[in-house]
C-alpha cells in the first residue's frame, strides 16, 4: 500500500510466476540494478507475496555479506538452510538429508579454507558426523534430491547483497548456486548488480562474466532508474509532513 516507486507491480508478477511454476527444478533469478535502487526492496516484496498467497512455500533467506571475510559461504550458506527449516516437524526427514549432505560439503570446503566444519550442523549429529563423512557425496546428493521431490514442498532461497561480497567470496557463492541449480523444487532469487559481479567473475576465472552467468540464470529482471522528479516529490512531501507547515511549504521547492 505504501509503494511509491512502482516496485509491487514487478514483484506480485514474480511471486505469482514463483507460485504457479510447478516442480520447479533449481530455477535460479536474478534482480539486476547499481546500488540504491531498491533491489532489496524488491525482494521483500517479493517474499511477502510468496507468504501472503501461498503460505505453504518455505523461503529461506541469506545475505552472504553478514559473513564476507568471516566465515566460508558454503559453511554458512548450508547451517542457513538447516536451520531456517529445521524447526517444521514435517521437513525432519529433508532437514537430516541436508545435514548429511552440508556436512561432506562443509568438511570439503573446510579442508581447503582453513574453516572449521559447520558448528550447528555438527552439534546437531554429535558423534555421527564421521560415519556422515565417509558416504559418498553423490549418493548424498541423490538422496537429497529425492527426499525434496518426495515432500512436494517448494523452497525459495533469497540471496541479497551479492554485489558486495570480494571476487574471490562471488566466486565461492556462485559454485554453491551451481552445486544446487539442479536440485527439484528450489528456486533462487539472486540480487547484485551485473556489472560488478561480471568483472568480479572475469577477475577470479579470466572469462566473460555475463556469458557465464548466462550458463545459471534462467530469468532475468533488471530494475530502471527511478524517475529523479518522482524522487525529489516524494522526498519533499515526506519532509512536509515531518516539517510542517511553518514557512517550509514555500520554500520547499527552492
């Protein structure tokens, strides 16, 4: 009700798209825009009418810029999912293929980066997570695969702020999309400027970053500048009511 900018025309068009695509299998978006205008924005919209319509669907959101430089994305990316899905009785079964599944991956990632293992996933199986090291991550990978077809449930991811992460960190997060990209029943919606994350992929691979992320994403949806007289009229009249009307309306256009 309070969108000024024409944003929840866009994102009720993408949350019903979302909604009504059946057995979706690793469908990845993408909001493209420079910094400040209003991807975030979009992508709360989004989420809200994904919730509001079809309340059965699991969002999981992630930022990785709250862990740049502190913690492996992929670590993070996964203890997220766990965790963000773990409390719902009715995904246990999901929830213990993912721990599974993070912990060989987390342990693969740690063996390379120096990070430890995931914590909460490890906690959660206790001794268990060695006998977990030892299967096969492809057959842990199927399972997984099969135990989200199975539940019939949909899972959103929504993956903000890409765009400040280094090259290196853009790099790790866009292998954690490809490793999933083909799982059933998961789609990402991912927001960064292109222009950045090109040459950061350009950067860490020495190739074309737009063909490359062309390989990934399915749907692209790129955000146009807002209007800079829509702007300044909505700043103004925000300001007046703030303001008040003592000598600030004729003077607020100057």
């Amino acid at each position: 009700e309070q969108d000024e900018f024409g944003y929840s025309t866009l994102s009720s068009f993408i949350a019903d798209s979302i909604i009504s695509t059946e057995n979706p299998n690793g469908i990845v978006i993408s909001i493209n825009a420079p910094w400040g205008y209003g991807k975030s924005s979009l992508m709360n919209f989004i989420s809200y009418y994904i919730s509001e319509r079809s309340p059965e669907i699991h969002i999981v959101n992630f930022n990785p810029w709250w862990f740049s430089s502190r913690e492996n994305l992929v670590n993070q990316f996964f203890a997220e999912f766990w965790a963000q899905i773990k409390r719902n009785p009715k995904l246990k079964k999901i929830t213990s293929a993912i721990g599974e599944y993070a912990g060989v991956l987390g342990q693969a990632a740690a063996i390379g980066s120096g990070y430890p293992i995931i914590t909460p996933i490890a906690n959660f199986f206790g001794k268990g997570i060695k006998s977990i090291l030892k299967k096969d991550v492809q057959r842990l990978k199927n399972d997984l695969a099969s135990d989200l077809k199975k539940s019939g449930n949909k899972f959103v991811f929504f993956i903000d702020d890409i765009d400040r992460l280094t090259p290196e960190e853009i790099k790790e997060l866009f292998k954690i999309v490809k490793v999933l990209a083909d799982f059933p029943n998961v789609i990402y919606i991912l927001s960064f400027d292109m222009d950045i994350v090109c040459e950061a992929i350009n950067l860490s691979y020495g190739i074309d970053g737009k063909a490359y992320l062309e390989k990934i994403i399915q749907a692209s949806f790129s955000l146009p500048k807002i209007d800079k007289l829509r702007l300044r009229r909505t700043l103004f009249s925000k300001l007046w009511v703030i303001g008040g009307e003592s000598g600030f309306k004729e003077n607020i256009w100057h």
